[in-house]
C-alpha cells in the first residue's frame, strides 16, 4: 500500500512559512542519528552543534531567536528530505525526517469539546460497540440538552447539570472531567515513540471501531513555559475505550499510534497563543475505497483555555525536567456513515490522514496495523550514546 504521493514543502509548510520559525528532526544515515535542524528557506539547517536536543531549544529563553540566530550545515532541501521520509520511498542512505519531539513527555488532555465529551459517553454506554451508537448517541444528546457546548467546566450551572444527571442514573467518567472541576490529563506515549509526517500510524490489530483525533499540540518547557505549537493525531481506538476506561492506555499507547508534526512552531510577534486559541483545524480522510472524509473546526469551541489546561499538566505537583507537549483534545469525532447506514465511521487499513491549520502546516499520515508500522527501537539509551559519539554532549 505505497502512499499515493511524497508529502512536498508546499502540502507541508504553513501559509506563512516565510515569516514562521520552524524546527524540527531529522535522521541522518552518515553519523547514524537523530539531528535538530531549523527550515531555512528551501534548506533544512543542522543545528545540533548548538541545540543536541530538541528539549535543549525549548528551554532557551527565547526558542524562536535561538533557533533562528543557531549556526550550521545545509544538510539538504526541504523537498528531498520530504520526498525520502516514506518507508517504501526512502533511501537508507539520504536523511529523512522523524517527528520534532525528542526527550519530551508525550501528554493529552481528554474531552475538551463538546462533541468529542459525547462521543466518549456514547463509547462507554455502547460498550465499544458500533451497532448501538446511534441509538445511544439520540438518547445522550436528548439527555444533556441543546446549551451542552456552552457550559463552563466546574460552573455553577455544569454542577446543576451534574445532580440531574446523577438522579436519573445518567451521570458518566467522561463528564465528570468534560463539565467538572478537574481537566482529564493523560500519558499519550513515551519519549521519543511519535511518528511524524509521511510515516505509517498505527492502529491495534483488535480494533474495529476507531478514528483520528486532529489536535492541536503545545510545546511546554520546564518552566511551565508554553514556547510553540504542532499538530497531532491521537489516534482514538473507540471499541477497546469503549468496553473499559481502564484500557485507556491499550487504546492509546500502540506502536506508532502518536502522530506529531510536521515542525515545532515556536511562539514570536508573529505566532502566538492566541493565535491557537483562534485556530481552524481540518481533516480529510481518503481511503483506497474512494471514501472521502472531510471535517473543520475552531479552537475557540474548547472548554478549557489552552493555558488552564497547561497549568493541570505540569506545575508543583507535576514537573517535567525535560519539558512536555500537550494534546489539546480532539475537535473532531468523524460519524459518517462509511460502509452501511447506522454503522458510522471507522479507519480502513491504507486511509491517508491529513491535519491542517493554515499556521502549522499538514501533518499526513498512513493508517496502518500497529504490528506492521515501523517498530520503535531508538530511545533515549540511543541518542545519548549517539550524541557523545558525535561530540555533542558537553
């Protein structure tokens, strides 16, 4: 199932790039490792010399400057590295790119808009099965009311809605995090695991029932900092959720089931975070059996503020030495009918996955068995011992 085309800059940069600080990794075959480089015009720019890490960048005081003043060597363009990142196309030999997160804590926050809160609700009353979710999904949206979308998370008003729901025995987990006091905050993966544009996503072989989760993702430092944003696909597993929350972690943490990428773009005067909380996001699904999927949504229908759900991450009772991105939740939970009415949506094996904002660029993705992306094997173990091999560690 090769990839019907090679991501090229212009399906992969966002619409500003000229004006967009953008850094992200690259394999390099010749000193056999990961590298941090910077997008400079058509040219990717190694600049592990300054940076061994992308956790290193991110914990300058200003990642954007430092990135941008940050010294080294063409490596190749833009577009022949893009055009080798595929498994089937790439040549072993020629550099390719990975995902921009190195030594990060890979982090997620869960139910964040409202109609993904409904779709986890409707998951857990189905019981992971697809046939009833019509069905329960009238019956939840007839429960909770027209206004869902518009209440404050532990208001005075979510609350009300929380005693009415307990006393008719509709109360769920889902809601309890989406309308209640406390965000949802969850280990999505392990450093260094994250798949980036171009590659394979995986989904459990056990999974029948499932779907991409397009999201904004938020590069935090270890001063709390928030230095940047990407996107992400947290790739949601609807049937094995379903049956348990407490399989949260078979359904989310799978062999290349983390998405990230395709550049870190660091905050400056012309990118910040308030241009994430008015982002519009798209997504498209194309299957080889000619279905085609297509979805757009804002930021600003969060429940939560970007920065409130941050500071739920990390802080003095969670710290992450060597920073940390975060899921901001999906915008979207595709319902289409795909193959027969009443049955909704689910990924086939082949469907290409791309997320968009016109500020991030497009993150394309394959979705394929997680037993048969490529396996991660590179840690962290790896890239120290590769990094004091090549003199980089001080």
């Amino acid at each position: 199932m090769p990839l019907p085309f090679c991501p090229t800059p212009a399906q992969t940069l966002p619409d500003d790039w000229k004006d967009a600080a953008l850094a992200g990794r690259v394999w390099r075959p010749d000193v056999d490792g990961p590298s941090v480089v910077k997008v400079d015009g058509a040219n990717v720019v190694d600049i592990t010399r300054a940076f061994p890490t992308m956790t290193d960048l991110c914990e300058t005081g200003d990642p954007a400057k430092a990135m941008r003043d940050a010294k080294g060597d063409v490596i190749g363009t833009l577009e022949a590295i893009l055009a080798n990142t595929p498994p089937e196309a790439r040549d072993t030999k020629k550099p390719w790119l990975l995902a921009p997160t190195d030594l990060h804590a890979l982090k997620a926050a869960g139910v964040t808009f409202a109609i993904s809160t409904l779709e986890r609700v409707i998951e857990e009353r189905a019981r992971g099965d697809l046939s009833r979710a019509t069905e329960v999904r009238a019956g939840i949206e007839k429960l909770v009311g027209p206004d869902f979308a518009k209440l404050k998370p532990g208001s005075p008003q979510a609350m009300k809605l929380k005693e009415a729901l307990i006393a008719q025995n509709s109360w769920s987990q889902y809601l309890e995090v989406a309308i209640g006091a406390d965000a949802e905050i969850f280990t999505k993966a392990q450093p260094m695991s994250s798949v980036g544009t171009g590659m394979d996503a995986g989904l459990l072989t056990i999974s029948t029932w499932n779907n991409p989760e397009p999201e904004v993702v938020l590069v935090v430092n270890a001063q709390e900092k928030i230095v940047g944003a990407t996107l992400g696909n947290d790739v949601n597993l609807r049937d094995v959720e379903g049956r348990s929350a407490l399989l949260l972690s078979k359904a989310k943490d799978n062999n290349a089931s983390c998405s990230i990428g395709p550049f870190f773009r660091f905050f400056d005067s012309k990118f910040t975070l308030d241009h994430v909380r008015k982002m519009t996001v798209t997504l498209k699904v194309e299957g080889e059996d000619k279905f085609v999927l297509d979805g757009m949504s804002n930021i600003s229908k969060i429940s939560r503020d970007p920065a409130d759900l941050v500071a739920a991450m990390i802080g003095k009772d969670h710290q992450y030495p060597d920073g940390a991105i975060l899921f901001l939740g999906t915008l979207f939970a595709p319902v289409e009918d795909r193959d027969a009415p009443g049955k909704g949506f689910t990924h086939k094996l082949g469907d290409i996955v791309t997320i968009a904002a016109p500020q991030l660029g497009r993150l394309i993705n394959r979705m394929q068995h997680s037993d048969k992306c490529e396996p991660w094997t590179y840690g962290a173990a790896q890239l120290m011992r590769n990094l004091a091999k090549r003199g980089m560690l001080n």
